[in-house]
C-alpha cells in the first residue's frame, strides 16, 4: 500500500470512547482489514465502509464482558475479530487466535506482529481437534457456526465455570432456544443473551453468554439412560 494513502474509513469519534489508548492500533488494523483483508478474500469489499461500526467497534464493545487478567481463545477467528480488538482492548488477557485456514492464520500472524501485540498466539487448528490441548477461561466466536454446533466446541475448551461468549444477531434469542437441547447435554449454564456496549455503539453487540458446568463424567450417559428406564445393556452370562 502507498504511503499516505488510506484505504480504510476514518475512525468516527465514537471510536475515540471505545478504543481509547488502543485507538491508533485500531486504525493501523483497520488498515490491514481494509487493505491485505480484503485483497485475501477475509472481507468483503462491501463491507470497508462500515468496518468501524459493524466489525472493529462491535467486536470492542464485547470486552466489557471479559473478565481479567485471564486467558481467552477466540476460535475460528478468521480476520481477527473479535480476537485481536480484544487482545488490543485488553493487554492483560492471553488470546489465543484459533483459525484452521492457512491463509487466515498467516495474515493473523502478519497483524499481530505489525501490531506488536505480544500476547497473542496463532494456532492452526479446527476447534475439535484442539480439545485437550487449550483450556481456556474465556472463549469467544463470531459468525462461526449455529448454536447447537457452536456450544459444544465452545463449552469444550474452556475449563469448567469457564465462560463463552458468541457474537450473534437478532435472531439470538430464537437460535438459543432451538439449541436448548444441545445446551442442555453440553453442560451449559447460566444461558443468556445479552447487549454489550449500549450507549456506546449502535447497534449494540448481541451476545450469547453462558457458563461451563463440570465435565461430563465416563459413562453417565449410560446411567442417565438407565435411570429414565432405559434397559441396561445385558451381559453374558460366565460359563
């Protein structure tokens, strides 16, 4: 990109409030979005000009619901959002940025160098496969998958009372009702869809927050069964 030449929309004074500090490497990430995002199919052309309102400030408006210091993993992140504006927001969180795409994680690694943003890590991975590996305090995911396959991933990686938040749409409140089920089996607690950044953004971010119960132990869903009158499996008998 030329020097001088600015691909990205100027920051609107609402960013001024939100990002603070951090407001010059929101720009700066702006720019990468707006430019090498785009080039790479990240983002779409058409969404450059509401980049600051639908994308960077939608994200940020999210980091009032993390609670810190802690250890975050934003899984399928993609371009960086909402990961990078919350490891930009919050310097005292270690994000991990959970992308399997190599050409997604290469430009997340490319970002958060230009940005200097040392408590970040990349890892390329799809999110059931790194089941085990992370354990983290907080996940959050952003346009990533419905409900019902996004609360499971989700649930799995962080530890238990650990907390998840999903960035959603309107439509929140029905989708979490169709994935009661699913939440239900996946240990969810304490379900709700809230509104981050009121006042400050508009529209608000919509966000599906809930907590981790304990994990599921080896076999209780055999003895679930047998407790709402399913047949135990029958043994053969010793000769």
């Amino acid at each position: 990109m030329p020097e001088g030449v600015r691909l990205a929309p100027p920051a609107p004074p609402a960013a001024q409030a939100m990002f603070g500090p951090a407001l010059g490497l929101a720009e700066r990430y702006a720019e990468l979005l707006a430019g090498p995002g785009v080039q790479r199919g990240l983002l779409g052309p058409r969404e450059v000009p509401r980049l600051w309102d639908r994308h960077l400030m939608n994200c940020a408006a999210v980091a009032e619901l993390v609670p810190h210091p802690c250890s975050l993993v934003d899984i399928g992140a993609g371009a960086g959002l909402p990961g990078i504006v919350l490891a930009m927001l919050l310097p005292d969180v270690q994000v991990v940025l959970l992308e399997p795409m190599l050409r997604r994680a290469s430009f997340l690694g490319e970002c958060t160098a230009l940005l200097g943003l040392g408590n970040t890590a990349i890892c390329r991975s799809r999110a059931q496969d790194a089941v085990g590996t992370i354990t983290a305090d907080v996940a959050t995911a952003r346009a990533v998958a419905p409900m019902e396959r996004l609360a499971e991933l989700a649930l799995n990686l962080v530890r238990p009372g650990g907390l998840v938040l999903a960035i959603k749409g309107a439509g929140a409140a029905q989708e979490v009702e169709r994935a009661a089920p699913v939440l239900r089996r996946a240990g969810a607690r304490d379900v709700a869809v809230v509104e981050a950044g009121r006042g400050k953004v508009s529209p608000p971010a919509v966000v599906v927050r809930m907590n981790a119960g304990p994990r599921p132990v080896a076999g209780a869903r055999a003895r679930d069964g047998r407790a709402r009158g399913r047949p135990a499996p029958q043994r053969a008998a010793r000769k």
